[in-house]
C-alpha cells in the first residue's frame, strides 16, 4: 500500500460519506450515522482491499483469462483505483437497500 492509494481510500470514503449523509437528511433522519457508518465502512474495506492487492491481481487475471500483464505502473494503479471506486459503490449500494427497505 502507498501513500496514494490511501489517500484516494479516504477521498472516496469522504465523498461516499457526504453523499449518505445528504441523503439522510433529505428523508429527515439524522445525517451523523449515515455519515459515519458509510465512511467508516468504506474506509475498512478499501484497507481490506488493498492489503489484499496480490488477491485482487489474481483475482483479475481469472476474469480476463490470462496472466496479469501490464505494461505500466499506471495500468497497475487503474486497476488498484478501479478496485477503489467499485468498494465505494458497493458500500454506498448496500446503504441505499438497507434505508429503502427497513422499517422505519
């Protein structure tokens, strides 16, 4: 793990937290707990992400059917950052379900 990539973790972390929490005060709920619980859990699970980097890198040769081959250290990083992006949304996904369909 880099410097970067962390920083980029938190930066998306910090923007899936405000987009929880405009949400939530949209629909007239505290916006705290959104905030907090979304940021944090994309913060965890980007460091799960990429502590697990040689994971992730056979995980993607699988799915492409051949070997990890890049060309670049910048192709390297797309797919690190692509990694990132695709946590937060799933995090952001996994709040939207769960506020739509629970029992107010």
């Amino acid at each position: 793990m880099n410097a970067f990539l962390l920083a980029l973790a938190v930066g998306f972390a910090a923007v899936a937290a405000v987009v929880a929490g405009v949400d939530a005060a949209r629909r007239g709920r505290s916006w705290l707990p959104a905030t907090v619980a979304v940021g944090g859990t994309t913060v965890a699970a980007s460091l799960v992400a990429l502590s697990a980097e040689s994971a992730l890198l056979s995980g993607y040769a699988t799915l492409t059917g051949g070997p990890v081959v890049v060309a670049s250290p910048r192709e390297l990083l797309a797919v690190l950052v692509g990694c990132l992006l695709l946590v937060a949304l799933a995090v952001l996904s996994g709040y939207s379900v769960v506020t739509r369909y629970r029992a107010v």
